[in-house]
C-alpha cells in the first residue's frame, strides 16, 4: 500500500486531479492519501473533495488529514508539492511595485522581478520541507508543482539528498497544440524537448518519424494559428525552434515583446490563445479566484464526478516509481552533461524515465546555439538569485535582476536599484534570511 503525502493540499484543483489521477492505476488504488496545509478550512475542503473522489470511484484508499507536516510525510512514497508562500496579497506587490517603475509584467511566477521575490520567499520553505523528507521518508520521490520551478528545484537539488524533479505541463500542452496544428494525432508525433522550466525547446519535433517543423510553419500562414500564440510563433519564426510556456509567459522573459507599449500593442494584447498584454493577467485571475473558491467547491459538489485520466504526470510516475511501467517525462533535474552547452549542475528541464529506481535522465547534447544563448541568460540570473536566497545576500539579488531582459529594457540600473530596495522593504516579514538589507 503506498502512501502518498500532499503538501499545499488547500490547492485544492491540483489536488483534486491528482488525486483522480493516482486513483485510476491499480498499484495505487488502495494507496493512502495524506492530505496537509496550514490553511484549515481548505484542507477541510480539500479531505471533502478526495473523500467523494474515493467513493465514487468505489476506491479502497485511505483519506487522511493533518496540519503537521511531519505526520504527513512519516512513511510516504510519494510527496507532492503545491504550496503558495505568502499568498496572493504578498505576490501581488512583485508585480505592482515594478509596473510603477514601468516594468510591465504579465504573469510573475517564473523569472524576472517578480520571479525572483517568489523565489525569495519559497526557497527557505521548500528546504524546510525537503529536511523532513529526509528526516521521516528518504526513499520517498518528490514532485514539485510550485513556482518558480527551476530555482526552487536548483536550491532544492543542491542543498538536499531528496530524490526531487519538478513538473509542468507546459511540455505536452505544447506537442499538443503543434499536433492539432498540422491535424496529426498524438500517437504519430514524437519529439525531444530539452532546456529550462518554462523556455524549453522543442529540438525534434516529428510526425510519423518526419521532421514536423516544415508543416508547423505552413500552418502558421493561417491567421487563426499565427493569431493563437502571437509571441511564441514569432519567437519560431525567428529563431527557428518552438518554445515551452504560453506567449503570456514568454513575452516576459526576453526584450523583444514588453519594453514599450506599441510593441506590447502589437503582440501581446489580440492573440487569441490568452491575453498575454493584459498586465497582471495571472494575478487578477487568482485575486478574482480568492473571492469566489468556495462557491466554485460547492458546484463542483454538486456535479457528476469526472474520474477519467488526466494529463498531469505526477501520477504515472508514482505508479513507475511504486513497480508500474516505467514512464517517460519532461522533468526539472540537474544539469550533469545532459545539456553540454548549459553550465554544470543548474537545474534543465529534459526527458526523464521513471521507474523503481527513481528518476533516470537522458542525454540530449547541445541545443541550438540560439536557443542555449537565451537560456543561458536566465540560467545566469536564476544561479545569482538562488545563491541570494541561500546565504541572504541582497546585492546578489539586486544583481539578479540587473540582468533581466525586460527590466534592463527599460530601467536604469539606479532604477532597478531603487525598485529592488522598495520590494525588500515590502517583502521584509517574509524574508527571514535577510538579516539587513542595505542599499
């Protein structure tokens, strides 16, 4: 019987599909469920929501609920991670303290300023988290679902001994719009997929074992295509190869799409996939959640239960991890020469086979030397950031985000100083390992 451990159960639409998920594979359909967060009445919500998953599914698993972390993680297989640190109110000041320094951000919760603070904030709780796994389950895998992605698993993988891979399902998401793209189904594509949380490159990407990307870029002469990922097709148009994470996300992470409104204007405000120029899409959208999740639950109640399979990996590799088919991913892992023109030991998202023996990674070799250039500069400001984080050294953060393409666009260094003091000053309670911060 596994045990399965949910930290940040209170995400309780990630925790929901999980759930479902873990449930419809027969190794784990008696496994026990460990749901924990520091928020009661959404764990209350969250036992309520599993529990009725359980007895429709007619499942012998086990529900179990606890605000102790340590309880929760005794004995466990598996831990899953889906934690918020500081909540909405705190995040929502990493994006508007530097949009009123012109720093115009979409979504925040992966890189750039915003990012950064995110990171700030999660790295020590992850840690936290990450000793007691080794404490009261070393054999168990953990799969990471919080944001920032690749500097929390970068902390994670370099201070700890916690078997560790973060997931996002920005990867498939991808190979499935390119399928339904050029009308191919899923079961005659193929591809390798290789770079850094949230700006991975599809470096192969085939239909019946045949170069894909000549009618990839055919089908972006239909305007309803071109129009459904307005930064992303020109990000392919240009450098030659499709990246991870929707336009939203990546109209952040470079200069070319936000650094003047004429140009957010023109790429990020009419496509049709998401609205990427809205600033603060992501945040609005979680502040207007945080107003109405508890009639969303009660709906949900009162609706049929859904136990089909979703597409999240977690699940599968549970199962591989338990003794089940092994099964192939895109997780977050470190670096050790599986990109060779990536630096050593910093955290890449590459395919990885899960199976009893844990997370077995697969070499990819080089990317293009245009994508590797971009991702190199994030690398670069993640490993200054992390380290930051680590030893509470404020400059190294300032440093940082000197370095991040859309706030150099448009920010002077004395700027960026100015704004970064004003966001320690904001975020000073929930950042401990600071001692003080001078600038």
């Amino acid at each position: 019987m596994a045990k399965i451990a949910f930290i940040g159960a209170g995400s309780i639409g990630f925790t929901r599909g999980l759930v479902r998920d873990i449930l419809t594979f027969p190794l784990l359909k008696d496994a026990t469920i460990s749901l924990m967060d520091i928020d009661r009445e959404r764990l209350e919500v969250a036992k309520k929501s599993v529990e009725r998953i359980v007895a429709a599914g007619k499942y012998p698993a086990k529900v179990e609920v606890t605000m102790d972390r340590k309880k929760a993680l005794k004995g466990a297989d598996a831990v899953l991670c889906t934690i918020l640190a500081g909540g909405v109110d705190v995040w929502r000041h990493d994006i508007e303290i530097p949009k009123k320094y012109g720093v115009d951000i979409n979504v925040g919760d992966t890189r750039g300023p915003a990012g950064i603070f995110r990171a700030l904030r999660t790295i020590p709780v992850m840690l936290g988290i990450c000793r007691d796994i080794e404490k009261y389950c070393p054999d168990a895998i953990l799969l990471n679902y919080t944001n920032p992605m690749a500097m929390l698993c970068r902390a994670m993988q370099s201070k700890t001994s916690v078997k560790v891979s973060g997931l996002c399902h920005s990867v498939q998401g991808t190979a499935m719009m390119l399928a339904k793209w050029i009308g191919a189904d899923m079961k005659q594509i193929t591809y390798v997929c290789a770079g850094i949380n949230h700006q991975s490159w599809f470096v192969e990407f085939k239909k019946d074992g045949r170069d894909a990307y000549p009618l990839i870029r055919r089908a972006m002469k239909r305007k309803e295509v071109y129009q459904h990922e307005l930064v992303r097709n020109e990000m392919f148009l240009a450098l030659g190869y499709y990246v991870t994470e929707s336009s939203g996300h990546n109209s952040e992470y470079n200069w070319w799409f936000r650094k003047r409104p004429d140009l957010i204007e023109k790429y990020c405000i009419h496509g049709t996939g998401w609205n990427p120029g809205e600033y603060a899409y992501v945040l609005n959208y979680y502040m207007e959640r945080e107003g109405k999740w508890r009639e969303d639950i009660k709906k949900w109640m009162k609706e049929p239960v859904n136990l089909k399979r979703g597409l999240e990996y977690a699940a599968s590799i549970i199962n591989a991890y338990m003794g089940g088919n092994p099964f192939m991913f895109n997780g977050n892992v470190p670096n050790d020469g599986i990109i060779t023109n990536l630096p050593k030991d910093v955290c890449v998202e590459v395919p990885v086979l899960a199976d009893k023996r844990g997370f077995n990674v697969i070499h990819v070799g080089a990317l293009p030397p245009q994508c590797a250039a971009l991702n190199n500069i994030s690398v670069a400001i993640e490993e200054m950031a992390v380290e930051g984080a680590l030893i509470g050294n404020a400059e190294k953060v300032f440093h940082a985000i000197c370095y991040d393409p859309l706030t150099a666009s448009v920010l002077s260094l004395a700027e960026i100083r100015k704004m970064v003091k004003e966001m320690f000053e904001k975020n000073k309670p929930h950042l401990p390992q600071f001692k003080s911060v001078r600038f």
